[in-house]
C-alpha cells in the first residue's frame, strides 16, 4: 500500500527562521502520534543566505521524501531560486508566499503549481514580539491536519528559558496562522492517530553516528571541523564526556588521525569523523593503521564532490576512494548505514568490527542522511561492544611475537609498555615480533594474515538489508546502499502494490565482498537495477568487479545534490520488466 503521507518545504533568507520552524513542527508532529522526516538545504555560504526546510510527515516511518512537495511555504523569495529543482512542484501542489515579498519567482512555477498569499509579515506585525516563522507555523499546521495542542506543548518546552512572554508571542503567532488557512486552498491531510505506542525518537543522522560508536565502545575522538560531519562532534564532545571519554579538537585532518592512531594503539577504542576532502587528507595514515593493525573507526559524511564541490550538498560519491585509495594492498572494512536510524546500527558495528579484528574501519553516510532529523521508533538495544584479542602475561625467555600469524589471523594485542609485551608498531613490513623486515617471506605471511582476518570473520546477517528474499517472490531485484535505500525501498512498495514481485538488496558491508552471501540473495533473480547517486555508476562498477550480476543488470544512477524519488526507481522497475515480457 502507498505511504499515507504529506510532504512540505518551509523556504526563506537566512535569519527567518526556516530550520527553527521545521524542527518545532518535526517535534509536535511527533507529539501528534506520527513519524515524520526533515531535511535541509542551504547555500555554501558560511552565514546567511538560503534556506528550505524540507518535511515529510506520515501515519508510519518513513525512510526518504516523495517524489513532488504538496506545499511549498515561502516567508520570503530570497535566492529561493537556487532551490527550485530540489523543490519538485505539480498542478496540485500549493505554493503560499508573502504578497509583502513580490510575486514567486519564475524557476517555481514550471510544474503550475497553485498560488496562494498569507500576509505573514503584516500578521506578525499586529502581535507584539510576533514573528512571520511563527505564523507560518500555525497555517501549515491547520492545512495538514496537526493539533494545534502539540504546537502549543512544543513552543512551551522550546521556549520555556526565554520565559512566558516569548511562548505567548509565539503562540499568538501561531494561533493567528491556523486562523489565516480557512481562506488557503486545501491541501492533502494526516488523520489524527493514537498516541504513539512506545517511544519515539527524534534524532539526526549524525547524532545516531555519535550515540553509536559511544555504544561501540569509543572513549576517545579527534576530529577537524568540516561540513557536514561536524554535528557529529558537536554531539560526541559533551555526550563522550558523561561516559569519561575525551574529545580534542586537532589542529587539522592529518592530525586528528594520526592522534586516534596514538589512543588506539595505546588501548582505548578511537574514532575520527569527517568528510572527502578530510579522507583524502587521511590516507597515508590510514595506510599505518592497516600495516600497525591497529583499530580504529572513520567516519565519512560524504558531500559533493570533487575537490570542494557543494560541502552543503550530499552524493554517494566517495564510494572509491573508500574501498580503493589506499596505496599497496591495504585489507580494511568499508561498512555503510542506509538510513538515519542505521547510522546508530552501522557506527557501533563498524566499532565491533575494528576492535575485534584490529584493522581500520570507514563508515559511510551522507549529508542527506546526517543532517536529517527523523521521528522514529526507538532503536534496539545492541548487544555488541567492541573488544581486542588481548595479549596474555609475559612468559620468562620467551619474545613476543605482535603480529603472530595465526589461523584467524588476528594476533593477541598488548598494550605499550607492559613488562615483557612491548613491541614495535609503525608502517614498515616486519616478521612477526614486529622488527622491520625486507624479506619477501614476512610481507607475503604477514599480508595473508591482514587479509584472512577480514575475509574469514563471520558478519551474519548483518552484511546486507534484504527485503522479499524468498525465492519465488519475483525474478528481478533493486541492488543500492546508503541513502540511495530509503527511496528505494518506497519503490518497491508501490511495485509490491501494483501487483509486481520484487527483491531488494541494501548492501551495508562493501568491503570485504561477499560473494556467495550475494550469490544467495541472488538466487532466482534475472534482472536487476543498481540505485546510485554517484555521477559515474561507482557502486555498479564495483558490484561488476566482484560479484556474478544478473545477465539483464542496468545502472540508475547519477551525481548530486538531487536525491532520488520513489517513482524514479518505479518507472526504472516498470521498464526493465516490461523489456521481458
């Protein structure tokens, strides 16, 4: 059945209070009893400029945006231009603008969407402290269906510091608003639903990074500012904090690895978040912790690339450099959450998987996942905390061999500096007790041992979200990973609802491969459309590389910002199975 659901964008100039409006309608939509999704988009400027608020409110959660926005309400028109083909308007979507602010611009209106005015500024004008965001609030509440006691409920614990008179200026505001949308055309409406049943969270994508590898076991991280991770520290400085970890702020990327490096080594679980051009910065070291064997966790809110690009912006284009840009054989993990509640799940493995097999660990999200907030049911509780093969007591006469190879190829791991244990950790081949070595016999023992450690470890289930995999439920699947799942997954609801059968395979572990747990999921499939948001197919490429696709396999894919839509990845099912018939 289709998602019963509402989709709106809250747009203006920065200061108007765009993503503050969002957030407040976010949280009283949960109060509401339904699960809702917001994203953001902004220019790069460092202050000031554009702004959109993009909301998807429904009856159950919900995993990406529609494919065309019902409303589009404007407080103002400035430079909302450069939007307007991340706002996707039809005939009977509504746009409600400010006649205080002119007409809306041109770029808006090629679908024809309705046109409606609300005199914002001039209602605010008459509440004393009122502000236009505020009465934007109260009528997109009375077109979709909210209760204005939610808002009320919201404001009150938002505004609560400011005191009374800033919640009874908002209100008046608001109350205003939902009064002004008897004379707005209608648009689509939520029924009212039962109070939510169990918790309900309210979290970003990067939030849930933080709260995961804290889970994993992180005591310490160290990390260079950069868009869009950096909320990922800005939550884990204070929340590391409560659990006696510790957060430093380095000077610069190359800092901040080699830091986490230093902590690892010295026996306490370390992570580093960043974005592209931070990854590229942390290569060679990475490099290091894989010939060291030393854990670690990175993560990367991919963004628009290359080089600078749109560090606003998000794409799933640093799928290469993640899997491929170490230089020599370099055996790592490459995990990647595909949805904001993954990124709790993904984060906190990745943790299990570094520590437990003492190689580097790189975790994608993106942009449009990290800066999303979503309402939520509230995530399980994972049993898995990341924990090393430590090294046992030092026996008299005997040397310690670090990198001993053994049939796991995981080797007992010391801490620096206990009596009899110590040994040599750097970026030189070396035999097993860690002296450097030029020998062609160490590199090749020791590069099997780095190799087999990753390639032998169990992933369970974990290694993919499949969906319909029994066989005889269709012959044609979706093959996607990270953000490109939630729309997706959509698509394959609708498909199921019009009478089609189909598979989907959400990879969350790219590297090792997986071939024969890819080989079964495959299992009765003929024709198969990979889904991407990466300007020259990276994820297809790879999936070509390693694993036996179905003869009949096309790629849908293509560079950001622009996500893609449920009905995009339809349309792409339709025609690949209406070729075979």
């Amino acid at each position: 059945m289709a998602i019963n659901s509402v989709s709106l964008v809250i747009a203006g100039s920065g200061g108007a209070g765009v993503v503050t409006a969002g957030s407040l309608l976010l949280d009283a939509a949960a109060k509401a009893g339904w699960y809702a999704l917001m994203s953001r988009s902004s220019g790069p400027q460092i202050r000031g400029g554009e702004a959109a608020a993009m909301l998807r409110f429904a009856t159950e959660p919900i995993m990406s945006h529609d494919d065309s926005f019902h409303l589009l309400m404007a407080i103002d028109w400035d430079n909302i231009g450069r939007f307007s083909a991340e706002i996707p308007l039809v005939a009977d979507s509504l746009i409600v603008g400010d006649p205080a602010h002119g007409p809306a611009p041109a770029a808006l209106l090629a679908g024809s969407p309705r046109q409606a005015a609300l005199a914002m500024t001039d209602i605010a004008a008459k509440i004393e402290n009122g502000r236009p965001n505020m009465v934007a609030l109260g009528a997109i509440a009375a077109l979709i269906g909210l209760p204005a006691e939610a808002m009320q409920a919201v404001v009150e614990d938002n505004l609560k510091r400011k005191g009374q008179a800033a919640i009874d200026a908002s209100m008046a505001a608001f109350h205003a608003g939902f009064a002004a949308a008897a004379d707005l055309p209608a648009i689509p409406m939520l029924p009212a639903v039962a109070a939510a049943s169990g918790p309900r969270w309210s979290i970003t994508g990067n939030e849930a990074t933080g709260l995961g590898v804290i889970r994993g076991g992180v005591r310490f991280v160290a990390a260079y500012p950069i868009t869009p991770a950096t909320e990922v520290l800005e939550w884990l400085a204070p929340s590391l904090a409560k659990v006696g970890g510790m957060l430093v702020q380095a000077e610069d990327e190359l800092a901040s690895i080699n830091q986490i490096i230093g902590a690892s080594y010295g026996g306490v679980p370390a992570m580093t978040a960043t974005s592209g051009p931070g990854l590229s910065l942390m290569i060679e070291s990475l490099g290091l912790a894989v010939a060291a064997e030393v854990p670690l966790v990175v993560v990367d809110v991919m963004r628009v690339g290359p080089s600078t690009g749109i560090a606003t912006k998000s794409e799933q284009s640093d799928l290469n450099i993640a899997v491929y840009g170490l230089h020599g054989d370099a055996p790592h993990i490459v995990v990647a959450a595909n949805s904001v509640a993954d990124c709790l799940f993904t984060t906190q493995w990745a943790v299990h998987l570094a520590e437990a097999m003492q190689a580097p660990a790189l975790v994608l999200t993106d942009q449009a996942m990290g800066q999303a907030r979503a309402i939520l049911p509230k995530p399980a509780e994972l049993a898995f905390i990341g924990q090393r093969l430590t090294a046992p007591a030092a026996v008299e006469g005997e040397r310690y061999k670090r990198y001993a190879v053994t049939g796991s190829g995981v080797s007992p791991m010391a801490i620096p500096g206990t009596p009899g244990l110590t040994h040599t950790a750097d970026g030189l081949e070396h035999n097993e007790f860690g002296t450097p070595s030029s020998q062609a016999s160490d590199h090749q023992a020791q590069m099997d041992k780095r190799s087999r450690k990753l390639t032998q470890y169990n992933y369970g289930d974990h290694w993919a979200d499949i969906e319909d995999a029994e066989v005889g439920a269709g012959d044609t699947a979706i093959i996607t990973w990270g953000s490109s799942t939630g729309p997706a997954r959509e698509a394959l609801q609708r498909y199921s609802a019009a009478g089609g059968k189909a598979r989907l395979i959400s990879l969350r572990l790219i590297a090792p491969v997986q071939p024969e747990k890819m080989a079964a999921a495959l299992k009765g499939i003929k024709r198969a459309v990979v889904v991407e948001q990466s300007h020259s197919g990276q994820f297809y490429r790879m999936l070509r590389a390693f694993y036996d696709l179905p003869a009949k396999t096309i790629s849908l894919h293509h560079g950001g910002p622009l996500a893609f839509g449920p009905n995009q990845i339809l349309e792409q099912l339709n025609q690949l199975n209406a070729g075979s018939a």
